[in-house]
C-alpha cells in the first residue's frame, strides 16, 4: 500500500527557503506514470495547489506562487521535494503532499501534512 | 483565474439529503473531483471524475456535474460525515488545479 510522508522544518523564520521532503513508500516513485503534488492548508482555511511534478522530472506550478516554488524529484531516495523561497507570514500553513495520475486526474493519496509555522 | 464557489456550510438532519455545490463558469466540461477532510485530518477523496467513487467510499455519497454547476450529493446522513468538504479541477485554460473554498457540512 503506497504510503506518502512529510518531512522538514516546523519552523522558518521570514525571508528564508522553506524546504520539505515527501517519502514515498510502498511502490517506486518512478515506477509508473504518475504525478506528485504539494498543496498546502493555511490555518482555519482552504485548500491551495503548489505544484506538481511528472515522475520524469518536468513541472507546474501554481502562477501565484511560480516565482518562489521549486519541486523536485529523487528517484534514488523516492523521495520529493518542496523549497518555497522568500517566506512571509502567509506561507504559514500545513503542507501536504499527494499523488495523482494525470494533470487533470484526481489526488487519490496523500500524506499527513506536516506544519509549517513562518516566525521569527 | 478560474474560480470555485463553494457555500460556506451546509445544515442537515441524519438521515436526510445533503447536497453540496460547487460553481464555476462551465464547469460542466471540466472533471470534478471531491474531497472530505476531517479536523485535523488529510483530505480523503470521495468523488473522483464528476461521479466516480473509489473503492471504500459508501454508496450513499455521490457527484453530477453539469453546465454551470457541479453538485456531491449525500444520501441518508449520518453523524461520521460532518467534515469539509472541497471540490477540485483541472483548469486547461492557465495549467493548475483548482480548489473550490470549501463547504463545511454540520449534521445537526
């Protein structure tokens, strides 16, 4: 049963790079032609789409967040991962990662989400 | 951007039909996905596909969609399915996923 996990940093502190990893476990994140995804949940709202990459390496991101999001892929560690630069307040949130098939296709598994608190 | 319009909360007695909306200029060429969180939970998804339910998901939840509106729809109630509800889409248009704002469902 594939399973998704979160990791990094509880705590970043403004105008540094937050940075997350996501194991995959379970089954091989390159082993089949899917997508991995980040979405994040600030606290008492919604939910918001980061980015997604192909297991081959190419990504998109969400156009507001473009200019500061980078997501990248490990096959040797099956491992993902999130860096967000520049992080405000705003960026305070519970970030999940998922997994879905297609751009368009659904996210059928995802992790516990971790916190990330942006403070000084 | 494209736009979901979710309301806010939704009220309904075990037992009775709860349905959830979900608006965005038409939607109903777009696919729809749906999701349930629980507090303090992951998001579950329980609609995929406009009306497609994966395996472990109760029959009595369900989706359309259709031209303006894409609608989960909850038949007989019960108190384990008060949580947020979220609605999803791929928007072609500007390449990214869409979330609806979320419906919180209070069974009363």
């Amino acid at each position: 049963q594939l399973q998704l996990q979160e990791s990094g940093p509880g705590l970043v502190k403004p105008s540094e790079t937050l940075s997350l990893t996501c194991t995959v476990s379970g089954g091989s994140i390159s082993s089949s032609s899917y997508y991995w995804g980040w979405i994040r949940q600030p606290p008492g709202k919604g939910l918001e789409w980061i980015g997604s990459i192909y297991y081959s390496g190419s990504t998109y991101y969400n156009p507001s967040l473009k200019s500061r999001v980078t997501i990248s892929v490990d096959t040797s560690k099956n491992q993902f991962s999130l860096k967000l630069s520049s992080v405000t307040a705003a960026d305070t949130a519970v970030y999940y990662c998922a997994r879905h098939t297609s751009s368009w296709d659904a996210f059928a598994i995802w992790g516990q989400g971790t916190m990330v608190t942006v403070s000084s | 951007s494209y736009v979901l319009t979710q309301p806010p909360s939704v009220s309904v007695a075990p037992g009775k039909t709860a349905r959830i909306t979900c608006g965005g200029n038409n939607i109903g060429s777009k696919s729809v996905h749906w999701y349930q969180q629980k507090p303090g939970q992951a998001p579950v998804l329980v609609i995929y596909y406009d009306s497609d339910r994966p395996s472990g998901i109760p029959e009595r939840f369900s989706g359309s969609n259709s031209g303006n509106t894409a609608t989960l729809t909850i038949s007989r109630v019960e108190a384990g399915d008060e949580a947020d509800y979220y609605c999803q889409v791929w928007d072609s248009s500007s390449d990214q996923v869409v979330f609806g704002g979320g419906t919180k469902l209070t069974v009363l």
